[in-house]
C-alpha cells in the first residue's frame, strides 16, 4: 500500500488531467494568442484557464500569427460566447469559414436589415436552432439578436403555442414577437426536429431554411426544394422535369395542382428585384390555405423514403437550386452532444487533448 503525504497529494492535484471545460477553455485562449488578438475584459485578465492559453500562446508564437478576418472574430467570440456558459461547440465544422456561409443581411424571423456590434436589436447573432443541442454544423442560423433572445430555450411547439395564444387572446404580440414572427420561428424550429411524415406534412413553409441548415424531415426537404426553384431563372423547365420523376398520373396532377396555387402568389408580388424580394414573395404565398391544403394533399400520398428517393433523383438530374447533402440520422447529429443537451460534458480531458496542451506549453521552453 502507497501512503501519499500532504505535499505529494497537492502534486498529484496540480498534475491531474484538466476538465473538458478547462481544456476547451486553454485552447480558446490559444486560438486568440494565434491571430494575435485578446478575449474583452475582464477575461483576459482574471486568472483562469483561458488567460492560461493566451498566455502561453503568446509567449509560443510571438510576432508569428495569423490574419484576424471579421470571420476569425466572431468565431473566437462565439466560441467565448458559449464557453462562458459551458455550452459545446463542434470545431471541425464549425469553422471561420462555416460561419461565412451563414451570413444573410436581414433576419429570417422579423425581416429587419442586420447590424453588426451596433448594440441595437438589429445585431446579427447566431442562433442554435435545436436549444437541447450545441454550436454544431447544421444547428445554426443567423437572425437578429432581438428575436434570438425573444427564441431562447423555445422550441418548435413553443412557438405554435405562442401563435395560438398571441391569436386566441388578440396580443399584439409575446415576447417581443409578433404571431407572424413566432409563425416563422416554429417552422425554423421544426426542420431540425423529428416529426411525423403527416405532421411536417401539414406545415407551411413560411421560411426558407437557412443555408447549412440540415432538415431531418424529408417531406420539407422536398418542399424547400420546390419552393426554391423560384429563386432562379429556368424555374418552368426544372418543374416540368420534376414533374416526370412522380410515379403516377394522380400525383403529377395533384402536385400541378399545388404549383399553380402557389406560383400566382409569388407573381402577384409584383417585380422581383432581387433574390431577398423572391424569397419573401414565396414565404408569404405559403401563407394562404389552399397553397397549404393543395400541398398536404399531395405531400401525404408519398412516404418519408419517397421524398428521400424523389430529392435524389432530381439532385441526380441536377434540377436543384443548392446542393443536397444526404446524411444518416448519427451523421446528421454529429457534435450536437444532444445526450448533454448541447453542454459540455463534465469530465477529464482526453489523454490526446491533455498531450496536446501540454506540448504547447513546452514550446515556452524553447
């Protein structure tokens, strides 16, 4: 039997492998020192692992860093964002670049022209879509940080219930958000939670999904993809061919049916300018029922695998407007850590991450 004395118990302490969240927190810091920039105050200054890793990433790279872009900042400030509150963040996707692909200039929930660092309403924000997930590829959105903090924890069902509410009561509005607003957030909110084929079904499409955005139910995915043949010239002949790949006379004719109830009022919207005008003008022509009731019709004649199988075949035939990535349902949640609910696990570090962090520290040697 080993006996430890007070002084080697505290060594042992000292050298004990760091929690995740003080790893992350060591690589966040390094990360700032690499593009020669600092965290805001006070955390650059406060003792803690994150000063630990500018620190040391200050004294290992020196004058050698690199190029601070807008993208790098507000990845470092969303990846301090979520540290502070112990919230997960996937890295590997989730990149500067990534980040650049979400960028929209108004907010897919109230419409507003997005600011930047205006400490107004209008400041864009990223949102994670799926609350009980984290800042993973797939699970995020840029909208206004007035209906991101009117969203918070809110969900899918949430935001039905808030419309219903806001309608039953004659509100002006909850939250912050009007019934129109809350409309929006709920379908935003049901494309990255599994539903039934019948329920998805029967939602209208009153947003678009935002890019990167990963869609779990097939039925949307195949009515996101309609409704953006809008978006682009050629919009007649792409249909037509979609058009072909229905099995059936009843289904080609229960979808032009649906197609001709919603392309009149996207046209009747007037002169579309421009790709933000068109795409308004279609999530509005969603908001009458028969456009709704005629694609339910339709829609419920097929399966989840057949919307699958259709949006294959037409990406195939190169009828689509965006790329489709097809992932499996553990692809499609990888790096959500839905099993913490989108928080950071509370335990040691991995031995590679720990080595990792300890080679760096040994660069200050040198």
């Amino acid at each position: 039997m080993i006996h430890f004395t007070q002084d080697q118990t505290a060594l042992t302490h000292l050298h004990a492998a760091p929690s995740t969240h003080e790893q992350l927190g060591f690589e966040l810091g390094w990360d700032y020192a690499h593009h020669h920039l600092a965290p805001p105050a006070p955390y650059s200054q406060e003792p803690s692992p994150l000063r630990g890793g500018l620190l040391a990433g200050q004294a290992a790279f020196g004058t050698r860093t690199l190029l601070a872009t807008t993208h790098v900042r507000k990845w470092l400030q969303l990846r301090l964002h979520a540290w502070l509150r112990g919230r997960s963040v996937e890295l590997f996707q989730v990149t500067p670049n990534y980040l650049e692909q979400l960028e929209v200039s108004h907010c897919p929930i109230t419409r507003m022209a997005l600011s930047t660092a205006a400490m107004s309403a209008s400041d864009a924000s990223v949102d994670r879509v799926r609350n009980d997930a984290g800042y993973a590829a797939g699970n995020l959105a840029v909208m206004s940080s007035k209906a991101n903090h009117a969203k918070g924890s809110h969900g899918f069902r949430d935001a039905l219930r808030f419309v219903q509410q806001i309608e039953a009561e004659q509100l002006g509005g909850l939250h912050g958000l009007t019934a129109c607003h809350w409309a929006r957030v709920a379908v935003l909110c049901s494309f990255v939670e599994p539903l039934t084929h019948e329920e998805a079904s029967a939602l209208p499409m009153l947003v678009l999904p935002p890019n990167r955005l990963r869609l779990f139910n097939p039925v949307q995915a195949l009515q996101a993809f309609v409704s953006r043949q809008l978006l682009k010239p050629g919009w007649s002949s792409r249909i037509s061919r979609f058009e072909e790949l229905l099995p059936g006379k009843t289904l080609r004719r229960d979808f032009k049916s649906f197609f001709m109830a919603l392309l009149p009022r996207v046209l009747e919207a007037g002169k579309l300018a421009d790709s933000l005008s068109t795409r308004w003008a279609i999530e509005d022509a969603w908001r009458a029922p028969l456009v709704q009731q005629r694609w339910t019709a339709f829609a419920r004649q097929l399966t989840a695998a057949q919307c699958e199988s259709l949006l294959h075949k037409a990406s195939a035939r190169k009828l689509a407007t965006t790329g489709i990535e097809p992932h499996t349902d553990a692809q499609a949640t990888d790096g959500w850590n839905l099993a913490t609910r989108g928080y950071v696990p509370h335990a040691a570090a991995v031995r590679g991450t720990v080595r990792a962090r300890d080679d760096r520290q040994q660069l200050l040697a040198l």
